[in-house]
C-alpha cells in the first residue's frame, strides 16, 4: 500500500480511461474483448513479460524503422497532404475515371519535357490569354478575311504600282508591272531606283508610261566606314580555334564572326558570306591623250594627269640622258635617188634599197588629178608696145 499510495493520482486516471485500456490490452494479445482480466495484485506467478504475438500494436511496432519513422521525418508533407485532402480525392478520382486526364499527361511526358525550356514564353501567354485568345479568333477567320481582302484589292486602284526597269514612254504589258489588276489612267509605277511615272493609257493587256514625274531617291548620304574585321587570315582553314561573340574576321573573300552555344549547337564561326559587291555599271571609254617634255639630266622622271575622267591627259616628263662620248667619225653615203610615178589615185609610199653606205631610195608618187579644160578669150589685150 505504501508503494501504491504515491501513485493514486495515476491509478485514478487509470481508473477512468479502464475501457481504453482493455482495448489496448485486448489488441495486444491479439483478440478483441470488452473486458480483460489482468490478473491480481496479489499473484506470484507474474514472470514479468508479456509476449505480444499479434494485434495491430504489433503490427505497426515491427514496421517502426521502415513506416512510421519515415512517416515523422515527412509529418510537414503528411499534414500539407491532409490539409489538400480534397485535391487528393479528386486525383483519386481521376485515375479511376475513363478516360483519365493524369494518365493522358503521363503519356504526353516527352512534349512536356520538350516544353519546360520554354516555361517562361508559356507563362507570358498565360498572362495574356486574352490576346492569345482574340488572335485565336482572328486566326478562325483568317480565311474569310484573305477572301474579303483579296476581293478589295480586286476592285480597289493602286496609287503606286512597281516595274524594276520602267522608263519614260514605254509601253509595258500589264503582267510586268505589280500589282497588275484594275491598272487605270492616273496610277503611277515606280522603277528600282526610285523614279516614278504616270500611267497614261491602258489598253486590255498594255499600259503607256508618261516622262518622269519625280523621284523618291533621297540625298546621298555621307561614305560609311564599311567593315573593319578584327583580324584577317589566308582561309576558314586558318581561323582561331575559338573567338569572342561578335568578332570578324575576313578568311580569304568570306567573313567569319563568332557566335554564342545555344541550346541546340556549340559555339562556332558562323560565315557571313563572300565579300564581292554587284557589277557596277559599265564605264565609259576614256580618250587618252600622252604629251612628254623633258628634263635636265639627273632629274627623276614625273608623271602628271590632267584633263578629266573622259578625256585624260597624262605627261610624262623625261629626264635627258647622260652625255656620250663622241663616236667615231662615220663614212659619206653615196645615196642615189629615183621617181615612180604612179596613177592618180595610189598611195605614195618611199623603198630604201641598197647598203647603208649607198642606199638607193625609190619615191612612189601618184600622179595629179586632171584639171578642168580652161576658156581662151576671143580678145587679148598685149598693151602698147611702148
């Protein structure tokens, strides 16, 4: 009694929570039963353990290591699946349904991970759903809406239609110039550089051109820099192993720049393109003219242009040349001469025959054009004889 007496408090509680503990006493012997005789305080033969050989107290004590300690490092997540209870019985339903949208999603897992990259474009077309959605309609009508225009631009004029190569008074089939449908007196068709004309006639299958109106060529702008490339190398062969984004660099005609990884290719030099510009127009053909004058011994030769584009003029300005020494005194040529007469209308022309110390030139000259039959006076006066 001394022992139990500090106790009482205990046992009281006990004594009011009797049922709950036969039910636990119950389970733990493994039957179910209203009451339960645990024996009397004043027995012996109590060995001091109770073997427990089933009962669902048992049950979760041998699964304590492997259910219910993971179960208490995770109560945050057991209680945020409670506190979503409802959201979980509608999952439940779902994959219990047919058809079920979780398993469609499930199986639509690779366009999903294809779309992750591309979480924040989705996000800005969730945030502008509206708009998506108006394009959407529009994009339903779009059909009806091409015909409507198509059908408008069949009725309507063009104030200003295109033909590459127009010129003054030309007339051109209507299939050259664009657009080409309803064309009428008044239009105008604008050329590659800028030049507009007037339509002055239609026909059913040409239109007449008026001399130029105008231009929409604007004021020459100032010469621009052109591309300065970083650095410049014999081929692509020849270009660094690796460059910084945005630099150039001219391999042979092509230019090369440096391009960032993406997420579908490495980072490389990306060509640009091969550095020739279009045929310029042909130029015309200068008339050259050369003129020399010369210069005092010693002096460096100089070569000046003058005149313009068209018609050059290039002097050349020859210095003399060193004085020689005096050669030796030559012979005397014994040069003989003699005339050919040729008919009127040959080409002179001079042959040099023999050796140089008695050549022998041969002059070929035509003879003169007869002249006109002259008058003779009936009278002629001599004046006196004094």
């Amino acid at each position: 009694m001394d022992a139990l007496v500090p106790h009482l408090p205990d046992l009281q509680i006990n004594r009011q929570h009797i049922d709950d503990i036969h039910r636990v006493g119950s389970d733990l012997r493994g039957f179910e039963t209203e009451t339960l005789d645990l024996g009397s305080i004043t027995d012996t033969d109590i060995d001091g353990e109770t073997k427990v050989e089933d009962g669902y107290i048992k049950k979760v004590a041998d699964h304590i290591d492997d259910c219910i300690h993971p179960v208490g490092d995770n109560i945050e997540k057991v209680k945020a699946v409670n506190a979503n209870l409802d959201d979980v019985k509608t999952v439940a339903a779902d994959l219990s349904s047919a058809p079920s949208n979780i398993k469609k999603v499930a199986q639509a897992t690779d366009d999903i991970t294809a779309l992750s990259p591309k979480v924040e474009a989705i996000q800005t077309v969730a945030e502008n759903l509206e708009a998506v959605e108006s394009a959407a309609s529009v994009a339903t009508n779009l059909e009806s809406i091409k015909q409507t225009v198509l059908q408008s631009n069949a009725e309507a004029g063009f104030s200003f239609r295109y033909m590459a190569e127009a010129s003054a008074g030309m007339t051109v089939s209507k299939e050259a110039i664009s657009p080409s449908v309803n064309i009428k007196v008044g239009d105008h068709v604008v050329n590659r550089i800028g030049d507009y004309f007037g339509i002055t006639a239609v026909t059913e299958t040409t239109a007449t051109l008026s001399p130029k109106q105008g231009s929409f060529k604007g004021e020459k702008g100032d010469k621009g820099d052109g591309i300065q490339p970083d650095a410049v190398v014999v081929n692509a062969e020849s270009l660094p192993a690796e460059g910084t984004v945005g630099q150039l660099v001219l391999a042979g005609m092509n230019l090369y720049t440096w391009v960032a990884a993406t997420d579908t290719e490495e980072a490389h030099w990306e060509n640009m393109g091969e550095l020739v510009g279009p045929k310029g127009d042909t130029g015309p053909t200068p008339e050259i003219s050369v003129e020399a004058t010369s210069l005092s011994e010693g002096a460096s030769a100089t070569v000046t242009k003058t005149g313009t584009s068209e018609a050059p003029v290039f002097t050349f300005g020859i210095p003399k040349g060193d004085t020689g020494s005096k050669g030796d005194t030559g012979t005397t040529p014994e040069i003989s001469i003699s005339i050919q007469m040729l008919d009127a209308n040959s080409e002179p022309s001079v042959e040099k025959t023999g050796t140089d110390e008695a050549p022998s030139f041969l002059l070929k000259i035509p003879r003169g054009l007869t002249g006109a039959t002259g008058t003779m006076p009936d009278t002629v006066d001599l004046g006196g004889l004094s």
